[in-house]
C-alpha cells in the first residue's frame, strides 16, 4: 500500500475514533464492534480497486469530452473564480451521485451491488468503507463525470474531492452532531443514518451525498426532527464476510434475499430527470 494511504488511513482514525467516544450517538457500541474486520479488509482491499477502475472511467470520460466539449467553453469554465467553481462542482456532481445512488435502490440487479453496504447493522466511521468496487465506481464515476470534463480548475476538483472523502466518512460516524438550520443544506450524521436505517418510513430516502436539499427537492427526505434510527440493516442478514460479499451479485447467492422497494422503481419511472 502507498505510504501516503497508510498515513491518510491513520490520521482518519486518530480523527473518528476518540471523536466516537466524545461524542456517541450510540454509546453503548464498542470501537471494535462485531464485524469490524471484515471492513477493514474492505478499507484495505477496495482502495486499489476502486481507484483502477475510477481511473478507467475518468480517462473515457476526458477522452469523451475532447471530443464534444469545445476547448474554449473548458477555458471559461476553468477561468471562474474558485468561489463559483466550487459550489458548482459540488452541486453538479452530488446530481449525478443522486441519481445514481437511487437507481441502485430501484433496480433489482443493480441493488444486489449496493445491499453490501447496507449490511451494516452498526454505523461508525469505517462502515463508511463496506462498499462493493462496482457500486463504487459506478456511482462515484458519474459523480466526477462532469468535474472532469468541463474544464475546472485542478484545484477546485482537489476541494471537492477532500471535502467529498472527509464528509462520506463523518456522515457514517457514530455521532450526535446536527448542523442545526444548515441540515437541509449539508449532509449530517442525522441525515444520513437515516438513509441507512431498517425502519419501514425510512427507506429508500436520503439519497444525496452532500445536499439533502436535493432529496427534498425531489421527495425522497426523511429526516425527522430530534430523532435519529435505533436500527440499521437488511431485512435479512447477509453473510458478513468479505469475499463472499465481494462475489454475492455475482453468483445469485440465496443465503438471504434482498428485496428492493418496488415503489422506488415505480417512483424512478414517474419523476422526470432533473434538467
């Protein structure tokens, strides 16, 4: 592994775990709780992997884009103050992130990729990182599709992605922090354990990586005042081991079976794509 990625690894926990402890939204979980190993090895393992295949992904998309996006339309983009820059990137990218993050809901194949990291019946920093590579790639690659083919700024792209691995970290911790007014505005711990909760009223919601004004704007919030979820999970557990999790999609294993809200389909057909 990269020395720079076992630094950046370590700094990540010497963050998340004592802030775990300050500051428990679940205090009696324990900071090696049950399957924590087993993300480990998903920490470990799924960083080559999701990097190779986001590499493929982002060199179509540039090679793509040389084809189509004229140079001078790049040029104007990437002249704008860093300022506007920003805040577009991050609102561009977290649209993209939406709506493929609820089609992995929607669709039964696709959510067979994404149910892994579902499975995770305790949230804390490191669930973060039970993720399959295929959802990963798929999701995030559609995300980063316009940052890197519209002509931003190499350093607006470097903000945003900091700012898009530190908060997918911070918004699985096991922490009682709200953002008071700005909850609507920025993603929380509240609004994301929410998305991964196993009560009825709360699935299928929360689907936006940074913004849930996003979910609000097309229906999809639920973010109750003053509570948060007791439970997370699947209806039926998975098989809490990495390689048959890895492989799950791919043989048809019946050990549990997912069940996707078909209403979500229905939904996805009948609200029409943001434009």
């Amino acid at each position: 592994m990269d020395p720079f990625d076992i630094k950046i690894i370590l700094i990540t926990f010497l963050v998340f775990v004592p802030l775990e402890r300050l500051l428990s939204l679940h205090s009696e979980q324990k900071i090696f709780r049950r399957n924590w190993a087993n993300d480990v090895i998903f920490l470990l393992v799924n960083r080559f992997l999701i990097k190779l295949g986001l590499l493929g992904v982002i060199a179509a998309s540039i090679f793509a884009a040389a084809q189509v996006v004229p140079k001078s339309f790049q040029a104007a983009v990437g002249g704008l103050p860093y300022w506007v820059q920003i805040p577009v990137v991050i609102v561009l990218s977290d649209l993209g992130f939406y709506w493929t993050h609820r089609m992995f809901h929607a669709v039964p194949w696709l959510w067979r990729f994404h149910a892994v990291h579902h499975s995770s019946e305790e949230l804390d920093w490191l669930a973060a990182f039970r993720i399959h590579p295929v959802d990963q790639i798929l999701t995030k690659g559609v995300a980063l599709v316009p940052v890197a083919t519209l002509g931003f700024s190499e350093w607006a792209i470097v903000i945003y992605v900091l700012f898009y691995q530190w908060q997918t970290i911070f918004i699985h911790a096991n922490v009682r922090i709200g953002f008071g007014p700005l909850r609507f505005l920025f993603a929380s711990p509240e609004f994301h354990h929410w998305h991964h909760s196993s009560e009825r009223e709360a699935r299928d919601r929360n689907f936006a990586a940074q913004l849930p004004f996003l979910d609000a704007l097309f229906g999809t919030l639920h973010m109750p005042k003053g509570q948060m979820p007791t439970a997370y999970g699947l209806e039926q557990p998975m098989p809490q081991h990495y390689v048959r999790q890895l492989i799950y999609p791919f043989t048809g294993d019946r050990i549990f079976q997912s069940k996707p809200n078909t209403e979500a389909l229905a939904e996805t057909s009948q609200v029409p794509a943001p434009k």
